[in-house]
C-alpha cells in the first residue's frame, strides 16, 4: 500500500485508487491490527461518506490540498460532535462541542479523519500503558511498548492504519513512540501550531506535532496546521513557510551533540554504538560536528516534571464530576463527589502527577520547588539557546533505549520517566523544534531513531536536513 501523500496523489490522479477505496483499505488494516490497541474510536461510516465527497470534487477540480491524506487523530484533539476523554474514564460519554483549529484547517484542506487513537491517560506517560482502555502494542513486537504518550497515533501509522497521524508533545510524547515505531515525530516550535482544541497537561508545554512516514509529508502537515488563530492567544503570529518548498539543505550544517548524552550510562550499548557511527557518517559527508558540554543535563528532567505537575494539578481540576464526564454514585455531598469522582476515573499515574503537582505549588513549598525549578528551566533554555547560535543543530538519540518490553517499567516512575531525559529538553528550552527520524535498528529489529533539534522556528532547516539524512 502506499507509503506517501505523493503516491497517493499519483495512483488518484491516474484512476487507479479512490478515496474512497483508500478509506475502505484503512478500515480493513483497522480491523486485521485491532489487537494493537491504536483505536479507541473509528468513524467508519463517516469517513467513507465523507471520501465520496472528496472523490467528486477531485472530479471537479475543486478538492483541496490534503485530498486523499487519511489521518487519525490523538484522543486529546477535539474534532466537533465526536467523543474525546483523553483515554480516561473521567470523561466517560463527553463529545466535543467543537474541533481544534489543527483539526478545522486540516478538515478544510479536504483531509479524512478515520478515527480517535488511543494514549497514555491525558497524555501522562512514556509508553501508553497508562491508558484505561489498555496499553498500545508495538506493531513490530506486540509484546513491546508502542512508547508514549501518542503511542496509538504512532502505532497507527507503523501499521499503515492511516498515512499519518496527530499527536501532542508535551516532554517527547511524539518522539520518543516515533523512535520506537520507526516512523518519523516532528515536534514543532511552542506557539507555531495552535493549541486550541488540545486538552491540556501542562499548558506551557503542550504542542500538536506530527507522525507520518516521509519528511514532505510532515512538511506539508505542518504548512496546512501551522499559524495564527484568533482563538490562541499564546499562537505565533509568524508567516508560514512553504515548508514543502524548503527539502533541499543547500549547505553543510555545523552540527552539535551534547557530550553527556552520549557517555550516558542509561544508553542501551546499541543505541549507543548507532549514535557514534551517525557521528562518524556525518563528518565523513564533510560536516563540522563536534561534541559540546551541557552540564545541566541532570537538571532537566527533575526541572520538567516539576513544572508540568504542577501545571497538570490546576489543568486537571476542571474534571470534578459535576458538569460532565463520569460522576460517582456512591457520593453524599459535594466535597464527597469532588473525591470520589476523582478517586475513581483517574488513572494511577494521573493521580499520582496532580499530588505530585499540588504539593510543589503548595505554599510550604512553592519557592523552593516551584520557582526554582522555573529558574532553572531559564537556565537550561539560554544554554540550549547559546548553543544553538553558534550550531545548526544539536543531534542526539531520541530515546536512550528501543522499545521495552510491556509492563517492565510500570512499578517503577523513576526508570519510566528516564526513558524522556534526551527527548524533554526541547520543550523545557523554551519549546524548540525537535524531530525523530528512523536511524536503524538493534539485535532485535526494533527502531532506533535519530533526534534533531533547532532554534526557534526553523522547522525548514530541521526537515531540510532531515531529508538530507534519510535520502
């Protein structure tokens, strides 16, 4: 089946497929690969409605630029009138009132959307196992991790379900599963996708990104969801490139990596060895990369879940049983209700950052946790940031492992919320694009991906090089 927009492009320019065939082969991948776990919703009846209309217009000349693109949608995105719960049953029975702006611009560019995938619960987590509708499997080894949190958008796409997928990156969440799945997780600059519509974790980080299996694909994603929205306040107000335009690299980029991921005792001994001979390749193709200190790479992940906790305990108070989503029945009074509906619909994980988030906000400690982990995350964006001026890119392995086995972290956070020490950095230096692309595999098989990171806005030099690397 095809692998690309452009071969889906040609085989509907020349007769030989439909959207609405495409749409019925997706279905039917759906429902061969359901023990994935990917879906948690599919609009079949829908979509296939709604390829017909898109065939007529093709017929007419009239269809937009995504026409035949088949896309899923994590279930933290709100698409009008269908369900949303963020893979949590605290919001048992809720349909969105609207759609994201991603969504509306996608939608109006004559995409298809086939269905809601699932993910770590309100998107808290490294390996989407932490869903209440059951984990993700990898589609490579079942008994593996998909990654997370957008391991069902990920999984999706790994198993041709869709052409491509919509996640959110809140420290890795498209990333780290793209590095695991083996496809590629483009996770853009804070501010230059709108996040209106996005359920949110923690909202200064929190950013729509992009799973699919070429780089024009996510080039073109990117150019049709990025931009300014009246609805966003925080949303660039940045023209768009013509990102689609911009593949060809030109030049050979100064390239950076940082010395302690690479000495770093968590990497798996072939992740390791995959790293240092993308090193050697590069220098040999005549690039300048060279190995830079980062000293507050310690400090990174402690700063991240501070901060995102505690912007997870006021997000998530919102969800209280008495406007919508699951409300218990044994409760007497309102404070009881507050409790039990909590106590019951959130999952452990969820439960466990909101007391972790409550207590760093609470008076006895907001200075010495909250604020402080609020300087240092300046800290660590001006070094990021300083480095980044004097290099093109900073590269390092997306994630320090491939994908573990199921269940092999879940009793312990600690080890789980190291597999993010190298993917939360671009989110914690003040939201810098980041990219994982396939970069080979380990004994077993399994995806090792390749993390590319920029400066502010320079999505095109990022998918320049990148189509550069797998080209």
């Amino acid at each position: 089946m095809h692998t690309s927009f452009k071969q889906i492009q040609k085989a509907l320019k020349d007769g030989e497929t439909t959207c609405k065939d495409l749409v019925s082969h997706y279905l039917k991948v759906i429902e061969e690969k359901k023990h994935l776990n990917a879906f948690l919703e599919v609009y079949a009846e829908e979509a296939l409605q709604k390829a017909g209309e898109i065939d007529q217009k093709i017929q007419a000349g009239t269809a937009g630029r995504l026409a035949g693109m088949v896309i899923g949608l994590k279930d933290v995105i709100c698409y009008q009138d269908h369900g949303l719960q963020a893979a949590s049953h605290i919001l048992d029975g809720f349909k969105s009132q609207f759609s994201a702006t991603a969504v509306e611009k996608l939608l109006a560019e004559d995409a298809i959307i086939i269905g809601r995938q699932n993910c770590d619960e309100f998107a808290m987590g490294s390996s989407s196992e932490n869903s209440a509708f059951g984990a993700v499997r990898n589609a490579l080894d079942t008994n593996r991790v998909s990654g997370g949190s957008s391991g069902g958008s990920a999984v999706a796409v790994q198993a041709g379900m869709c052409l491509a997928s919509l996640g959110t990156d809140t420290g890795g969440s498209v990333r780290q599963p793209a590095s695991f799945c083996g496809v590629i997780g483009l996770k853009p600059t804070y501010s230059r996708v709108s996040r209106y519509g996005l359920l949110a974790y923690a909202s200064s980080f929190d950013i729509i990104g992009t799973f699919a299996n070429s780089v024009e694909d996510t080039a073109l994603l990117l150019e049709v969801i990025a931009g300014q929205d009246d609805f966003d306040s925080t949303v660039s107000t940045k023209s768009v490139p013509h990102y689609t335009q911009l593949l060809d690299l030109g030049y050979k980029p100064k390239i950076a990596y940082l010395r302690e991921t690479v000495e770093n005792e968590g990497l798996q001994p072939e992740v390791k060895e995959n790293i240092l001979q993308t090193i050697e390749k590069l220098r040999a193709d005549g690039h300048t990369v060279e190995a830079v200190d980062f000293p507050l790479l310690d400090y990174i992940l402690p700063t991240y879940y501070i901060l995102t906790t505690a912007e997870a305990s006021t997000n998530l108070s919102r969800y209280d049983g008495v406007r919508y989503g699951h409300r218990s029945q044994h409760s007497k009074d309102l404070v009881s209700m507050y409790k039990l509906s909590r106590s019951e619909a959130f999952g452990m994980e969820v439960q466990r950052r909101i007391i972790l988030g409550t207590f760093v906000l609470s008076s006895s400690y907001y200075d010495a946790y909250f604020t402080k982990a609020q300087k240092v995350r300046r800290l660590i964006a001006n070094k990021t940031k300083e480095i980044l001026t004097q290099y093109d890119f900073i590269i390092s392995p997306t994630a320090p492992t491939t994908a573990f086995e199921i269940g092999k972290n879940t009793s312990n956070p600690l080890a789980m919320y190291l597999a993010d020490i190298f993917s939360v950095q671009a989110n914690v230096a003040g939201g810098l694009p980041a990219i994982s692309i396939p970069n080979g595999f380990d004994a077993q098989g399994m995806p090792i991906g390749l993390q590319i990171m920029a400066n502010s806005f320079e999505e095109a030099k990022l998918l320049a090089f990148s189509n550069y690397w797998l080209g």
